[in-house]
C-alpha cells in the first residue's frame, strides 16, 4: 500500500468517490458550526464591535488562498519527478480554487479596513504581495487555457508554479516579517502563542478546519471532473480514428 | 556562445525596429505623463522615480515576444536545442543581448528623460545605478516569461500578464533607490535588495526558461 497507487487515476476515482462525500459533509459542519458560533456566539470586541468577526472568514480563506498554492506546488513536482497525471489535474483544479480564496482575503480584508483602518485599500507589504499572488493564479489558470497539448501545459504550468512559490512564500511570510505597514502580525502562532482571545479563537480554529476541508472538496470535485473530460477527449478521439 | 551572441545582436540591429522601438517607447511614456497630470514641477518630481522605471519596465516588455518566438518559428532554436552548449548557456546569453540592446540604452538614455520629468539633481546618478542593476532582472524574468509562451500564436498578452507581477519587486526596490537618493537619504537597504533579485533571478531563472523551452521543443 504506497500513496502512488492513487496516482492510477481508477483507483483515484474510486477512493475520491467514496472520501468525498465524508470530506464534505463535515466540511459543511464545520463551516456552518464555525460561522455560526463565530458570527452569533461570541461578543462584540471593545475596540473593533462587531467587525471583528469577519475575521472567520478572512484568516481561513488568506490561509488557504497561500496553501492551495503549496499544495499546486507539490502536485506540479510531482509531474514534473513521477509523471503521474492525476497530480497534475490537481494542480490545475486547485488554481481556480486559491484564486476564489485568494480573492475573498483580500474583499474581507478590505471590507474590515474600511472601518478600522479608514481605507479600503493600503499599499502595505502584505495587502501587495497578496495582490501579486492573485496575479500569479491568473496567470497559471491562463498559461493552462492558452497550451493545447496538454502534457506541454502541464509541463510549463509545473515551472511556471515552482518559480511563483517564491512569492507565494514572501506572501504566506510577509506577515512575519514585515513589520511596517497596516496590516498587524500573525493571529494565530504554534509557537508564540496565541494573539487572540480564546473567545474569538475556539471558533477560528473550527473555521479554519472548515476551509481545508472545503478545499479538499473542492479540489477533489474538480479533480474528479478533469479526469472524466480527459476520459471524454480520449473517447472521442478513439470514435474519431474509427 | 559569443558567436551565438553576435549573431543575436546582428540580428536586433539590422531586423530595424525592435532596437530602436523600445526606446522611443520610453520616450513617448515620460512625455505622456507629464501632459496626463499636468506640468507641476512638484508634482512631477515627486513621481519621476516612478514614471521611469514603470516607462523602463513596459519597454523592456515590449520587445520580450521576439526573443525566441522567431528562432522557434524558424527552427533555429531546435537547432540551439542540439548544438554543444547547454540550453541554459542559450537562455542566459539570449537574454544577455537583450539586455544589450533594451535594458542598457534604457539606462544610459534614462538621464535625459530624467531632465524632462524634472528629477532632482542628486537622483540621477543613483538613477542610473539603479537602471543599470535592475534591467539585468527585467531582461531574464522576461526571457523565462517567453520561454513559457513561446509556442503559442497570440503569447503577447499571457506573457505581459506572466511576467509584471514577477518585475513588480525590481520596481519597487529600484524605485525606492531612485526615490531615497533623489533627497539625499541612506539608500543601502534598497540598492542591496535590488541587486540580490538581480542576481538571484539571473542564477535561477535561466534553468527555468531552460526547462520551459525543452518543454515547448518536445
């Protein structure tokens, strides 16, 4: 039993049929006990009233708008050593994914800003870099769009991907260790401890849990109707020959 | 390779256009600006570091295209792909000429548009040092930006889209060079920030492009 048995795209079929719908269904438990106790359950902040619960959505999807990008990273090496399409058709199914999450860190940050900090938007180390990362997934979603042959697009999207982990990495760190700007530092720290009141951080944890499992099920579907569309590339191409 | 590199340089002068192109490019830029903002000289020298390196970076932009989609139309490249020297030595002197024929005019030129923004006096030289230490980046970023696109019909707009957000901290860092010695402020942090993404970029980028072009060749 080696985890490259998965890379069988059969095999991933069955075992991602028969995980998906665990893997949504506490996804959606989660998420909804999550925002539910965050949005309802907990008190208003003595500084920031009720604004700061949007932070049940901003931390969780900025988290996994850097992750998915780590996680195209390890699929694209893993083409790019063993050849195996499946992680690939990850890659690629993820991108859409980081970039939806992407995308919603940076609105709710700017929906959070806009009574806090007075602006919608600051041309802060870390609101930047974020940008640039939402700019590096639309050009990989692009550079797949624009390659027919598509071993060759998955080939430069793997390079493209591995050389954009440089800023996906400045972005997942830029919170670290810039320390100008508005943005404050981490919420949440495995070493440091946390910066955030048991309160507001019990459900921040079920929250974040929710998005990772929300984005295995995304990517898991999407995986999964990649795989069936080449299937489908492949059939006609056969009825084609006859 | 030098013969490689002459070739390239032939190639740029005598094809007309390209090497002339990106430089009036530059020039139509700054005059642009000054006419969309208005003629403040306050103004404008409060934004002149920003103008000319965003006038640099979209010149450099302009000629990326043809850096291998002629050779890979004409089957040279798979020719450059077969030859003795490896295809990163073929990535790092293609973008060596490149950068002799966009990224250097770029800098020396740069004063005299300097003198139409309204530069501050003191910000020239580091202008130029900063030109001179960041174009390199902006020639290799580009190079694996149309290493990437350079099988397809239409690249231009995917490679313009591919390779800002890369040329955005050479920008950033070559700007505030420009922005700190303009009024006399220490500007080491900076200059040593530029020319690390230089350096990295050139000793990186290179095997990148490689490999994306051994991809296209396949």
């Amino acid at each position: 039993m080696s985890i490259w048995e998965y890379a069988n795209p059969k095999k991933f079929m069955q075992t991602s049929a028969w995980a998906l719908p665990w893997v949504a269904g506490l996804a959606i438990i989660l998420l909804l006990g999550g925002l539910i106790w965050g949005f309802f359950l907990t008190p208003d902040d003595y500084k920031q009233g009720s604004t700061v619960k949007i932070i049940y959505l901003h931390v969780p999807s900025a988290m996994m708008g850097v992750s998915a990008w780590f996680m195209m990273l390890a699929g694209s090496l893993i083409w790019l050593i063993r050849r195996h399409h499946v992680s690939a058709l990850a890659a690629k199914a993820a991108a859409p994914v980081g970039l939806t999450f992407t995308l919603i860190g940076l609105v709710t940050g700017a929906i959070w800003g806009q009574p806090m900090w007075g602006t919608w938007w600051a041309w802060d180390p870390r609101l930047t870099s974020f940008l640039i990362l939402a700019l590096f997934y639309l050009g990989y979603i692009a550079l797949w769009e624009a390659i027919e042959d598509p071993d060759t697009a998955a080939d430069l999207t793997a390079i493209l991907c591995i050389v954009g982990s440089v800023f996906a990495f400045l972005s997942r760190y830029a919170v670290l260790f810039w320390s100008q700007g508005l943005h404050q530092g981490a919420s949440l720290s495995v070493v440091g401890g946390d910066q955030v009141d048991n309160v507001y951080g019990a459900p921040l944890v079920a929250c974040i849990a929710g998005f990772v499992l929300l984005f295995l099920t995304l990517v898991l579907l999407r995986t999964r109707t990649e795989i069936r569309s080449r299937r489908i590339k492949a059939l006609l191409a056969r009825e084609r020959r006859v | 390779m030098i013969a490689l590199l002459m070739r390239d340089l032939r190639l740029a002068m005598r094809a007309g256009g390209g090497f002339g192109l990106g430089l009036a490019f530059f020039l139509m830029v700054v005059v642009l600006v000054p006419l969309g903002v208005g003629p403040e000289f306050a103004v404008l020298r409060r934004i002149a570091p920003g103008v000319l390196w965003v006038g640099a970076l979209l010149a450099c932009l302009l000629s990326l295209d043809r850096l291998f989609a002629l050779d890979f139309e004409d089957g040279s490249l798979e020719l450059l792909a077969t030859a003795p020297i490896p295809m990163e030595g073929v990535v790092a002197i293609k973008s060596l000429a490149h950068w002799l024929v966009t990224g250097l005019p770029l800098t020396l030129i740069a004063p005299v548009l300097a003198l139409l923004m309204n530069l501050a006096p003191e910000g020239y030289v580091w202008l130029v040092v900063a030109l001179a230490l960041g174009t390199p980046a902006l020639s290799v970023i580009g190079a694996f930006g149309a290493a990437l696109t350079v099988g397809l019909k239409r690249g231009g707009l995917l490679l313009s889209l591919l390779v800002l957000p890369m040329y955005v901290p050479t920008l950033i860092f070559g700007t505030e060079v420009v922005k700190r010695g303009a009024v006399g402020m220490e500007l080491g942090t900076p200059l040593l920030f530029l020319a690390g993404v230089t350096l990295a970029s050139m000793a990186l980028l290179p095997i990148a492009a490689a490999a994306a072009i051994r991809a296209n060749l396949k």
